[in-house]
C-alpha cells in the first residue's frame, strides 16, 4: 500500500480487454480492427498531445534497441537514475558511448551543465529520479533547445503535469495498473524522428492505456509530511528523509537498519514498501540509484522508496506501526 506509485494493484477489467480479442494477431485484411487501433491511437494522442504512439515495453532489450538508435544520430547524455533496465542496458555499450549524469549527493537534483558543454543534444530524463522520487520537472524548459525522450510513467500516476518540451514520452502501464510489459513510447513527430522500425500493434493497447490514465485515482491530500511529522516524532532523528521529493512521495531513511529485513517484518500486516527499483524486482540489492550518487552500500539499505496513491488508512496508526516494528528490528 505504501508502494503504489511504482507496484500498484492490477486494474483487471482493464487486462480483461486483451483477454477478450480473438487471436493474438488482429485480420489485416479487413480494415475494421486496424481502423480501431487509429481510432484510439488518435484518441490518446489527444489526451497527451502527441502524433504518433507505438508499443514500448520497458524491457532490456527494448531500451537497448532505442540507445543503440540514438547514439547513431546523437550524443547522447543519459540520466542513469532512469529505470533499472535502461541503466542496464546502458552498461552494454562501450564506455564513453553516452554521457552520464548523476543526482547530485547534496539535493538529489541532476546537473546538466557539464553535459552541455561536452556537446550533448540528446537527452533521456526520468520525470522522477528512481528511488529517491526526486524531480528532474524543471529541466524541461532547460532543456528546449535540445533534443529529449522523457519517461513520464510517474507523472502520469501522479496526475502531474507533462512536460511540453519533450521529442517523445515514454509511458510505463505498470505504474497505471497493467501487466507487464504494456507500455507506450509517443512522439511529437508523426515519424518518430526517424527512430521508428517495424513494430507489432497490441489490440486494445491504446483503448486500455487511455482508460488507465483516466481512471487512476490520487490522493488529493499530501500525507507524506504527516506521515513524516508522525513518524520522526515516535523516532526522532533515527528517521530521515534523504532528499525533498513530489507531493506524496518520500524518500524515508530508518538509520541503522536493512530496509529488507523491516519490509520482511510487516508482511502480516499488510504493509508493502520497497526499498527502490532493485528491491522492487526481485534483484536483492539496495538502491542503485544512492550507490551510484555516492552513498554507501549500508547508507543505501536504510531507504524506503514510499508514495501515497489513493491512500485512505490512517496515518497515526500506521506510523505507530511502523516505528514499532522498526525499533524491534533495530533491537535484533
């Protein structure tokens, strides 16, 4: 529940729309099925006032296929606390092949300047920083000059504004409560810039991902502070929060601790947390994001990765909960 931004709950009368089609590929020889897929192709690049949509899936393979038509056109400088795949499938390449740029350890904020100067004219941002949750939103007008490819996935969850500078988004539809791998890359330009091979269409993909968008639920109310207010008073200065982020997000520390052994903790109590991306997928790590800025691999264990969507519990008694199960932890 207090990871919803990045794993929330399945949205299955959404899914139920791919598990009604006929067959795995639609008939092209009548135009019925492909004149829907425009039709919502259109209707979705109304709501995000794009041109062009084709299926993305957030996989290794998927971002490697984009990095390696980039750094043919562009040089390329990349956010490295992008998604874990991206980052991934970044370290495929020869060194130097992009230009990497880093939160810095002091705000969480990312500088570009360097990357400038070196010649960048491409760059790949996250919305948020994985992880840590912080926001890269005022680069968009920075970066106008150049060109750039946004992932999104995080805004739209959020319901925060898009930026308006960006070539082309990326969409995660797990963050809008799809399985893996639906997600969407939309372009400004009707071509892709050129970026675009054939692909295969996704019946309903379009249809799906529009009504995801527009039947995600938020939280109107910010609980982060509260939360953290509630928290810090049970705990004192044993409870931090690593950098300033968005509305309902936090990137809480518990010092002292390994964020595994406390989420392991409140299974039975129905609280999930995460501890960022690796921890997310399985991959028993702490947060690469904070190694990469220079943060210890013990400093890194103490986060959790926390988001407040839709949240309707009550934030006394889940803070009492959770700095009770954090003090017999520590105690261990």
């Amino acid at each position: 529940m207090l990871d919803y931004l990045q794993n929330p709950p399945i949205k299955h009368n959404l899914m139920q729309e791919f598990i009604q089609v006929d067959s795995p590929n639609y008939f092209a020889l009548t135009p019925n099925a492909s004149q829907k897929i425009q039709q919502d192709k259109e209707a979705l690049n109304l709501v995000l006032k794009t041109k062009a949509l084709k299926p993305f899936s957030f996989s290794l393979e998927s971002f490697y296929f984009l990095l390696d038509q980039l750094s043919q056109q562009f040089k390329v400088a990349l956010i490295l606390s992008s998604h874990k795949m991206l980052y991934e499938a970044s370290l495929h390449f020869k060194k130097g092949t992009f230009i990497p740029l880093i939160p810095n350890f002091e705000d969480g904020k990312i500088p570009i300047d360097k990357a400038i100067a070196e010649g960048a004219d491409c760059f790949i941002v996250p919305y948020l920083n994985e992880d840590i949750l912080t926001s890269n939103a005022n680069l968009d007008e920075i970066l106008k000059p150049y060109f750039s490819i946004w992932d999104i996935s995080y805004a739209l969850a959020l319901k925060l504004p898009l930026p308006q500078n960006a070539n082309i988004y990326l969409a995660n539809g797990e963050n809008l409560g799809l399985i893996r791998p639906l997600g969407i890359m939309a372009s400004k330009d009707k071509d892709f810039y050129g970026l675009s091979v054939g692909y295969l269409e996704l019946e309903n993909l379009y249809a799906v991902f529009l009504q995801a968008i527009q039947t995600q639920k938020i939280s109107h109310k910010d609980y982060a502070l509260p939360f953290f207010e509630n928290l810090h008073n049970l705990l004192g200065d044993d409870s931090y929060i690593f950098y300033p982020s968005v509305a309902n997000t936090l990137a809480l520390g518990l010092k002292g601790i390994k964020a595994r052994s406390f989420i392991q903790s409140l299974i039975f109590d129905n609280i999930r947390l995460i501890n960022g991306q690796d921890c997310l997928f399985g991959f028993l790590s702490p947060s690469f994001v904070l190694q990469l800025m220079g943060h210890t691999q013990e400093r890194a264990r103490e986060l959790l990765s926390i988001s407040f969507i839709d949240f309707q519990g009550d934030i006394q008694k889940l803070t009492q909960k959770l700095a009770q199960k954090y003090l017999q932890v520590k105690a261990l």
